[in-house]
C-alpha cells in the first residue's frame, strides 16, 4: 500500500503507455518495464512540477529517481518538504 495521493497514479498511468489499464500500480512498480521512456520520462517530469509545484533539478535525473512508483513519489516528498522549509519572500 502507498500512501500518495489520487492524482499521482493517474499521471504515472498517462506516462506509461505499456502500462495495463487494469493492472495495480504499486510502490515497486518497474516503471521502466512500464514503458517510461526519455520522452515519457519528460512529460511526466513535467506534470510532476506543474501538479506538486515543485521543481527537479538536476541531481534528480536518474535511473534510481525514476525506477520505481514509490521512488518517484519518496523524491516528491522530498521536493515538497524542501518547498516548505524554504522562508516565504515578503
């Protein structure tokens, strides 16, 4: 069991097109073996940012960041707690 949100299993689902409709997208889902490719891997990178409001810079790109579901979603997490511990401009 996971514990992401709604939205992020069906922007995963719209970036891997090997992916079955009916299958169960878990954390240690190989999202590779699910058809994430570099194309899909920029989309969905970019769906990512625009959905969570966070920005992967460029230590994030790579194999390990995107291998799984659950890796994906623990850099997310990540990314939003760094968004919340940055102080707020006046």
């Amino acid at each position: 069991m996971s514990d992401w949100d709604d939205r992020f299993p069906a922007l995963l689902r719209e970036n891997l097109p090997e992916f079955p409709d009916e299958a169960t997208l878990d954390s240690d889902t190989d999202l590779a073996a699910a058809g994430l490719d570099s194309v899909q891997l920029i989309s969905l990178v970019m769906a990512l940012e625009s959905e969570y409001g966070v920005t992967f810079a460029d230590e994030y790109f790579s194999s390990d960041t995107f291998a799984t579901a659950g890796a994906v979603w623990q850099v997310i997490e990540e990314l939003r707690g760094q968004k919340s511990e940055q102080p707020q401009s006046s």
